[in-house]
C-alpha cells in the first residue's frame, strides 16, 4: 500500500469517527448538564426561619416515665431533597485536610479524649427493648433531647425537656420519616429510616436520619439532613438523599456530615444550614460517623480511620 493511499484511508476514517467521538461527548455534556440543573434546582429563601435567639417555651412538667404525651406527628420529609436559594453573603467553612491515620476500631472512647469532647449521644444500654425507654439522650441548645422507640433502629418519638428533665418542651412522632417512597417501589418494607442525630440552634432543630441498610434497598432516598421551624413544626429544607448519616457538626455557617456504607463511595460534605444546599464534598476511604469541630479544625471518626479537616 502506497503512501497516498494510506493517507486516505486514514482521512475518511478520521471524517466517519470524529463525528461520532463528538456526537458521544456532546450527548455526555447534555447529560451532565441536564443532572447538574436537576441537582441545583432551588426554592426561595427562608431569611425569616432562622431565629438564633429564639428558645422554646415549656408546655409543662416532665416526668421521666410519663409516656402518654400529645405527640406532634411530624409531616413526611422531601424525600426527593428540597433545598433553598443560597444566601452567598453567608460564608461557607471550606475543608483542607491535614491528617488520615489509621485507628484501631475499638477506640472509639480514646478517640473522643483525644479530641476533647464527650461521648455522643449517650446511649442506654440497659433499658428493656419497648417504646416506654429512652433509646438516646442528646444535649444540645440548652435541651435534652430522649428518643424513644422498640430499638436502637427504630426510636422515632422525641421529646424535648430542659436539662434537669422538669420541663416539657415539645414531643414529636417522626413515625412519617419511616419508610421513603423508594422503600415502597422496592416492596423492601424493612429498609425504615432512623434518627442518627439532632441539633437544635435557637428555633431550628436539625435532624439526620438514614437506613442503616444498602442505598439500592430505597432506590437511592436515604442519608438526609433536613431543618425544622420547632415555632410551627414545618420543614424549611431536607438535603438531596445521600448526604449525612451517623452524626453531625455545625460550624459557623456550615453544617459538616458525612454518608456511606460498605460497598459504597463514603464522603464527607460540608453543607449550608440556611438553605441545605451541599457546597463541598470530600472522598474518605470509610464511612463517616462522628465529627467533632474545635480551633477551626474538624475531626472525624471513620470506621477504620481517622481524619483532621482545617478551615
């Protein structure tokens, strides 16, 4: 074959593929464009929902054990994620990270010395297995906060006293956060969604719940984060699924948390507490599970690693 006609042989070949190399890339660049819309899709602010001074009223005495309480039943959370318009004045925290070693997996109590907090939440061991006993107490805001429920997987009533447990401030039914749309499509009824942990900053309480199971098992709708207005029991915002499970921290404007699970990608984000939106998303090797944040430093507990963020 002589030089000439290798030339255009390769000519023609070059005219029938780029087209198709640039048909396939701009069909690719639709569709990540078509994803990022869906993904950046927002509602209106809600400046007036957030009140940092704001604190709850007692509606009455408290008594540990009284357990015919007028339960609020909390509305079903957006499962598909509802996040507002960012305010961008706000400044976001941004994660550099400083440090990743391995840790020994049974010393989860070493590693809450190490970083100077307490161990959270507290955690009862010993009550039987009803909903009449606290599976969780959590002390945040000024508040303690008691889950109740059959188990450790279940517990989806709340209630919320002062820290001497005297006053009645609020008790919730989170039994509508149980089962996401997905769980349903699936016919995996046992894949019900969990309270892992709760904030509460002036008006607005915080709240991650998750599946302690497989994303596949609910099409993809657990690991969220939403807020609520405790003045009137509404959902300001619930993240996009897949963002926190296990714990989380707050820090300035930012809220830090993370998601994953075995066979899964494991991540830590960084998301905006005013409008629920994500604004950054780091890659860890294990699931995320405790964070502390202390000196503009974040630390956090992976199953088999732990890691300090700067900011």
């Amino acid at each position: 074959m002589n030089k000439t006609l290798r030339i255009t042989i390769m000519l023609v070949l070059a005219c029938l593929l780029i087209p198709g190399q640039m048909c396939a890339q701009k069909k690719k660049a639709v569709r990540k464009k078509k994803a990022a819309t869906t993904a950046l899709k927002t509602y209106p602010a809600r400046d007036d929902a957030f009140l940092p001074d704001y604190k709850l009223q007692p509606v009455g005495p408290y008594t540990s054990g009284d357990f015919d309480l007028n339960y609020t039943l909390l509305p079903a959370p957006y499962f598909e994620g509802h996040v507002l318009k960012r305010d961008m004045s706000r400044k976001q925290i941004r994660l550099k990270q400083i440090a990743c070693t391995p840790n020994e997996i049974t010393d989860e109590d070493e590693w809450w010395e190490r970083v100077g907090a307490s161990k959270y939440p507290y955690r009862y061991e010993n009550y039987p297995m009803n909903e009449d006993h606290p599976r969780f107490k959590y002390s945040t805001g000024g508040y303690s906060v008691f889950l109740y429920g059959p188990d450790w997987g279940h517990a989806m009533k709340m209630v919320i006293t002062d820290p001497e447990e005297k006053n009645l401030y609020a008790a919730y039914d989170f039994t509508n956060y149980l089962l996401a749309p997905g769980a349903y499509k699936k016919n995996l009824l046992g894949a019900t969604q969990s309270i892992d942990d709760v904030v509460i900053e002036g008006n607005v309480m915080y709240v991650v719940f998750s599946t302690n199971t497989y994303k596949d098992s609910t099409l993809g709708q657990t690991g969220y984060l939403t807020a609520i207005d405790l003045r009137n029991d509404e959902t300001i915002w619930t993240t996009q699924p897949m963002t926190a499970s296990w714990q989380m921290a707050i820090a300035g404007n930012s809220i830090v948390c993370g998601y994953g699970m075995t066979d899964e990608p494991d991540y830590v984000h960084v998301v905006d507490k005013y409008s629920g939106q994500r604004v950054q998303r780091i890659w860890v090797k294990k699931a995320p599970e405790s964070f502390v944040v202390r000196d503009h430093k974040v630390y956090v507990r992976t199953y088999s690693f732990d890691y300090v963020f700067s900011y």
